[in-house]
C-alpha cells in the first residue's frame, strides 16, 4: 500500500529512533511536506530527511502532536488484523498479572496503539479514543474486545480534553450491549461500584492499584484521611485493611454519596467524609487542631502543561506542608502525583522541603509507581506519570 510521506527535518528523526513515538508540527519540514495536504486521522509514511523512511503513524495537521507512529514498519499501517494481535498481546499481560479481569487493557502508546485507552470491569468494557486516526478505527475496535473477551457491554466514553486538541467531537455511547449506569470494580480485596455518567476519566483510576495495596501494609489500628477521595479508592482499602477510622475528603458531593454506597458495600460503618475543597478542608482541620496517623495526598494533576510548573510546584508544596501539618507525632504521609511535568526526585524534594519548612523529621519508607498494567515505553518520559511517596514524619525526634 501506498502512504503519503511526511518528511521531518534534518535530525529530527532521532529522537523516534531512540524510542520515541510522537512527532511534533515543529519537527515537520513543511517545505516538502506541507501539514495542510494531509487528511486528519489518515496514515502517513514519516521519512528523515536523507529520504530514510522511519515508519507509518496517524497524521493530525491541526495538532502539535502532528503524528504518532504506530508501527516502524515503513510498509505496512496499522491495520484491524494489527491492532487486534496488539490488544491480544496486552490480554494476555493483564490475564498474567491479575487472577481477576478489573485492569486497564489498553494503555495507549504504552501498548503500541497511541491515542487508545480500554478499561476493563469484568464483562464491561470503556474505551476512551483520544487521537483522530484511532477514531477512524472505531469498529475495528469493537470486534477485537468482542472477539478476545466477549464483553457484554462496550462503552466509548470519548469525552476527554485531548479531544478536542485533536478536533474531535465529545460523546458517550453503547457501542455493544446493554447500558450501564454503574461500573463494579474489585481491587486488593476491596468492592466498588461507580457512575460512569459523570465519573473521571473511564470512571476508575487502576493506575495507582500497588500503591493502594501497600497502604493497606501501614493501615491497621490507624486513623486515615484520605483527600482527593474520589469515590473512596485509598480510603475504602485503608479501612478494610483494619483502619480505626476513615475520613474521605472530596470536593464533589457524588463523589462522596460513593464513598458512602462503597463503604456499605464493604460492610464498614468506620468511614465518614467531609465536603469541600481540598486545601481549604485541610486548613480548615489544622484550625480545629485535628490529628491522623496517616494522610493521603492524591491530586489531580496540579502541572497540566509544562507552562504551570512553578505554580503546580508550589501549589504541591502547600498541599503537603498542610498534610504533615495534620499528622500525629509519629504518621505516615502518603504522597501521590499524576503530573507527567513532576518527577519523582521534584516530589521527594517538595516533600523534604515541606518538611524542613514546618520542622519535621522525614524518612522515605517507599516510593511507588504506576502499576504494570500502564507500562510505560522508556523512550517517552510522558508514559511514566504516576509517583506515590510513603513517608514517615516524626515531631521532635531530631
């Protein structure tokens, strides 16, 4: 077959060859290749500038990420049979990981499909597209979930902000099956139903499963606050693993009527919750003079573009000076980050620093990733997101 070729400029190509997969407008020599002769979501032969070719990938001309590759095979796309042997590749990582089919499937570039993530919850299936060529395979998509696992619901809840980056539009809809109003997930032991009308992103974060395990490790006999609660993902685990008592701060009053259901769910009458905003909530304990041995710091990403780093930096720094600030004498602060733009060393340093600046013994127990069902590729920093810091903090100990 036949691609249009893009060409890039000279020397462009060798961070794609070093194991990077996106190609930015910038690094397109528009010369030879001008981007407004291209079809959005069509597939494009990408060549270096000496003429070498480097492989195919989706096109967008109207996105700075104007092209990802996905495959370096320069003479064959990436075709409905291709991407079926891709999701049966990442099935059969899961299948080895998890005894139970509630994991995240499909990680976008991390399993060579860019721009598609599938989550499962047992015989329920959300997809989320998030690139333009990705789009144009939607029912090839729909046959290989239905094919590999027979699903009895597949759901595109295509409504995320790289959408419309992409240009396209938002919508959620049954692609196969009946609806669902309530997604059921069980992870480390624990029971959860959430909305999917509504709910963040495919309705559950699996990223962040190991580090939830081994808060459970620390959780017996404590008091936990857990902020950024969400339907009660941290919180729920803490208090099954033997928590005294729960306490789920979140901003968003369905969010917490979950942490409710869940908590009943599980059969525990130790988890209550408090509405408002995080930091305001967090002051707002301080005040009243309130103690736990364990907080759990799980934002959103405070660094959303590179351009918000010194604010999102400093705006972490506050969150964890006000978590130490309400842990007992000797508590675990539990540290997490999803902004790809802050490593883990910046949120071991912002925790130090949080530390000094209110005279806090600090000692580093763990540091936790994202979990192997969100593989990251080695080559492209932005698929190694999640950080989690378990650090121990002593009052008058040094």
């Amino acid at each position: 077959m036949e691609f249009p070729v893009l060409y890039l400029r000279k020397g462009a190509e060798r961070r794609l060859r070093a194991g990077h997969l996106w190609v930015y407008s910038n690094e397109v020599d528009t010369r030879r290749s001008p981007l407004s002769g291209f079809e959005s979501g069509s597939q494009v032969q990408v060549r270096a500038a000496n003429d070498k070719p480097v492989g195919i990938a989706f096109v967008n001309p109207h996105a700075l990420i104007c092209g990802r590759l996905v495959t370096r095979d320069a003479a064959h796309g990436l075709t409905p049979r291709l991407l079926t042997e891709r999701m049966e590749a990442a099935l059969q990582l899961r299948q080895r990981l998890f005894d139970k089919p509630f994991y995240r499937w499909i990680f976008g570039d991390g399993d060579g499909l860019s721009g598609l993530v599938v989550d499962r919850f047992d015989d329920v299936v959300v997809v989320q597209i998030s690139c333009a060529g990705m789009e144009q395979m939607k029912d090839a998509i729909v046959r290989a979930i239905q094919r590999l696992t027979h699903a009895r619901s597949i759901i595109f809840k295509n409504d995320g902000k790289m959408r419309r980056v992409e240009g396209l539009a938002d919508y959620v809809e049954t692609a196969h099956g009946p609806d669902v109003e309530l997604l059921a997930v069980e992870e480390n032991g624990a029971r959860f139903e959430v909305p999917l009308a509504g709910g963040q992103k495919t309705g559950w974060f699996y990223d962040h499963r190991m580090n939830r395990r081994r808060l459970q490790a620390y959780a017996s006999g404590l008091r936990v606050l857990d902020v950024f609660s969400y339907v009660g993902g941290w919180g729920i685990q803490a208090a099954l693993a033997g928590a005294s008592q729960v306490t789920c701060v979140d901003a968003s009053s369905a969010a917490l009527d979950s942490v409710h259901h869940n908590a009943g769910l599980n059969r525990l009458d130790n988890v209550d919750t408090l509405h408002g905003d995080a930091f305001e909530a967090l002051k707002a304990l301080a005040d009243e003079k309130e103690k736990y041995d364990v907080v759990v710091l799980d934002p959103p990403a405070l660094i959303p573009r590179r351009r918000d780093q010194k604010a999102g930096e400093q705006a972490y720094a506050r969150l964890n000076q006000l978590g130490l600030r309400l842990l007992e004498r000797d508590g675990l602060l539990v540290s997490a980050s999803c902004s790809m733009h802050l490593s883990q060393d910046r949120l071991v340093d912002i925790i130090r620093g949080s530390g000094r600046r209110i005279d806090r013994f600090v000692q580093l127990l763990e540091q936790g990733h994202q979990a192997p069902d969100h593989p990251a590729v080695p080559g492209i920093r932005e698929t190694d997101y999640i950080k989690a810091c378990f650090a121990r903090s002593l009052t008058g100990f040094f």
